[in-house]
C-alpha cells in the first residue's frame, strides 16, 4: 500500500470524524462480551 500524504490523511480523518458525528452511537452500558453474550442468548431462544 502507497503512503499517503499528509493532506490525504486529514482529509480521510475529517471525513471520519464528520461521519461520526452524522451518526452517532449511543453509548452501552455495559462491556462488548456481556453484551454478545445476551444478544447470543436472546438469538438462541428466538430460534427455538
């Protein structure tokens, strides 16, 4: 992969950064793996 300069890389950050605040995420409560773990389990018993 080529380098990139200076001005291309502000460029992608600020497209990032302007994304983001476009979309906001809201913020859990709680850690990743305890959060997969309940989807998991919620998936499990939808299945069934």
């Amino acid at each position: 992969m080529a380098k990139l300069s200076k001005e291309q890389r502000k460029a992608m950050a600020q497209k990032a950064m302007d994304e983001r605040a476009k979309h906001p995420q809201a913020e859990k409560k709680q850690s990743g793996f305890k959060f997969i773990e309940e989807e998991s389990a919620k998936l499990e018993s939808e299945k069934n």
